[in-house]
C-alpha cells in the first residue's frame, strides 16, 4: 500500500467531515429550523425535510452520469475538486442568511449538501485503487475513525464561536478548504483518456442502461444495493433531524447539543477504528447486519426517552452505529465492484443510496408538521427502513468472513 495516497485520502474525511457535524448537526440544522423558519407547529422541520431530500435528489440521479465521465474522460480528482468547492462556496454564503429568509436559506442548503455528497462519489471511487481487497475494510474504517477526528474539531469550532454563526460558517468552510488540500496533491493523477468530458456525457446518459444491466447481472452486488437502498435512508434521516428532535423534544440547549454530538463523534471515532480490522476478519456483511440491530433498538429507545441523560447514552449507540455501519458498507461496495468500473459504480450506489435517502427527510418532516410537531411518532417510522434493510441483507452471501478477497 502506498502510505502517501493513503494519508492523504484519510484526511479528505477529515476535512470534510467538519460539514455535517456542523451543518447537519447541531449548529446550522437548529438555526435553519429553529430561528430561520420557525418550528412550533414542526414547520421548520419540514422545510429542512424539503432541503436535505431535494439536494440528495439531485445527487441520486445525477450520480451515475457523473461518475461514468470521471471513468471515461478521466476528470475524477477534478470533479471532486469541483464538488468541494461547491460546498466550501455555498457554506460561506451561509453568512448572508438572516431570520425569515427561508428561501434563500433552502436553496444555500441544498447546494452546499449537493456539493458535499457529490464529492463523495469521486472520493469512495478511491478506496478500490490505492487500496489492496484484502485491506479495504480497515482503509475505510481508518477514514471514517480520522473523518469523526474532524467532526470533533467541528464541534469545537462550533463551541467557540458559539452563537456567532457569521463566524462559525466562515470557520467550516476554511477548515473544509485548507485540510482537503493535501488530497488533491498526493491521491493519483487522473488517468489519460481518449474521450472528452462531453463524448464521456453522451456516453454516460446512454450507458446508463449498460450499468443497470451489470448491477442486475452481479447478484451479490443486486442484492446487496436494494438492502442499502432501505437502511442507508435510515441512517440519513438520523443524522438530519437528531439535533432537531433533541432541541425540541427533549430541550436541548445549544451548549448540551454540542456536548451530545461531540458524545456521538467520539463514540463513532472509536468504533470505526476498533473494528477496522474485525471488518476485515469478520466481513463487512456481518458487521453491517450487527449494527442494524444495534440500530432498530436505538430508534425504538429514542421514541420512549424522556431524560437528556438517557439520550446521551442513546446518542453514544448511535456514534456506534454510525462509524461502523458507513465504514462497513463502503468496504463491502469496494470488494463487489468489477474491476475498471469504480467509479461508475461508486456513481451508481450514491445513487441507490440518495435516491431513497430523501423518503425518509420527507417523510419525518411531514409526519411531525402533521402531528403538530410530535417528533416521537416521526422517528419511530424510521425503524422500518433499519429493518427492511436488515432483513435483505440476509440474503447477501459475499462479504461474509475474513476471505473477502473473494466476490463469489
């Protein structure tokens, strides 16, 4: 393995891991839905509902296009770049939203969240070429352990710039932009092609068909794609209303919301670099069928909790969850993937992942507008996509041991 592109691909999930832990998480989510738009008839949470499914909309289906001409014109590590800047850009225009300007606000969110999830594609598309099969699942799982090393710096950005949100978005966006540096000067070159981007576009909207047609001839890979469909929406709409479900429901102060996000990046920390290794010794297939357990029971937990000490406990589980289930299912997509089409397929599960991952935003949104802001009911809805996802799983025969060098 090369140490040098290894490193520098890590801390891409350094640099932008600062993102969601602030932006999704407990800082800008609260500001949007709380000061922004207002949410004490749970309309706030709709519109963010609206933002975060409207821009991984976007993303699904605009995934597998993109990809095919990262592989066939060989522009990987500039879309990446593109897509960085995308986010750094619209995260620093956060400073122009004021209270009331819930338009504006929506269409900076949904941009700067396409720029952050589109980068993800060109970024996974990585793993498979500077890292060996067999040591991909502990690859990833280094990446997401360094990544919720960023997210902890995130938080403590977000506490001492504590209420000065000018300055707070000003901080995410030159902390995403100065780390992510080193990525885009050690991760390989891109590799010479003999299309250009537009021939690689018609290419790609026609070949569309073409990866379908491979993923369905892929069983493992069929099959392993529709279970991540149900749960990786999950795990999003987690991730997306976790800071407004404790601000409301439970009265969460904004220095206690920080405390339980630096809580769950640390948990999540720990348990990606822990079992970096167990995923490789185990299979990524067992530990994601382990976690989703471990999932269903701290949805089902949060609807019946009442005390913030409790929920504490709770969003500790979920930094669990959260580490490995991510780390796990990248490695298990890397050892799937027919070689020469990483990218494309990397396009391809952002799209099965973000093309179901804006049902669930929508649906939580919608279920607590409807029931006058009850967030309980709306996230206990959640627990049905863990368990679809859980049960699909079961029927996914590669990636289940140690010799996950072999795709059966």
């Amino acid at each position: 393995m090369n140490r040098k592109r290894i490193a520098a691909w890590v801390l891409y999930d350094f640099a932008n891991s600062v993102y969601p832990v602030v932006i999704l998480g407990p800082v800008f989510s609260v500001f949007y839905i709380e000061d922004v738009v207002g949410n004490s008839e749970g309309l706030g949470d709709q519109w963010w509902g609206y933002a975060m499914s409207a821009s991984v909309l976007f993303v699904a289906f605009s995934s597998p296009l993109l990809g095919s001409i990262a592989d066939l014109a060989g522009v990987r590590k500039r879309m990446l770049l593109l897509y960085t800047h995308v986010c750094v850009v619209s995260v620093a225009l956060f400073v122009t939203i004021e209270p009331g300007m819930i338009l504006w606000g929506f269409a900076l969110a949904v941009v700067a969240n396409i720029g952050f999830e589109g980068a993800l594609v060109y970024y996974n598309a990585y793993l498979p070429e500077i890292a060996p099969r067999e040591s991909r699942g502990f690859v990833s799982g280094l990446g997401f352990g360094i990544g919720y090393a960023g997210s902890i710096a995130g938080l403590l950005i977000a506490y001492l710039t504590a209420e000065q949100y000018h300055l707070t978005w000003l901080s995410v966006a030159a902390f995403f932009a100065l780390f992510s540096i080193p990525t885009f000067l050690f991760l390989p070159r891109d590799r010479s092609a003999d299309r250009t981007v537009l021939q690689a576009a018609v290419d790609g909207i026609t070949g569309f068909r073409r990866i379908v047609g491979e993923v369905l001839r892929e069983r493992e890979l069929r099959r392993f794609l529709l279970a991540f469909f149900f749960y990786i929406d999950g795990v999003l709409t987690v991730i997306v209303f976790a800071s407004s479900f404790a601000a409301k429901t439970l009265s969460f102060e904004s220095g206690e919301l920080i405390l339980l996000f630096l809580v769950v990046q640390v948990a999540a920390l720990l348990a990606a670099l822990a079992l970096a290794k167990a995923t490789d010794r185990l299979g990524p297939r067992r530990v994601i069928t382990m976690t989703l357990v471990l999932w269903i029971a701290i949805v089902v937990s949060a609807y019946f909790v009442e005390s913030k000490t409790v929920f504490f406990a709770i969003g500790a589980l979920a930094g669990i969850g959260l580490g490995t289930i991510q780390s796990a299912s990248r490695a298990l997509m890397s050892v799937l993937i027919p070689d020469g089409k990483e990218a494309e397929m990397f396009g391809f599960y952002a799209f099965c992942g973000k093309s179901s991952s804006w049902i669930g935003p929508l649906v939580f949104g919608k279920l607590s507008f409807a029931l006058g802001g009850n967030q309980r009911v709306a996230i206990l809805v959640i627990a049905a996509f863990f368990i679809v996802g859980l049960l699909l799983l079961q029927r996914v025969k590669a990636g289940g041991g140690a010799a996950v060098a072999s795709r059966d």
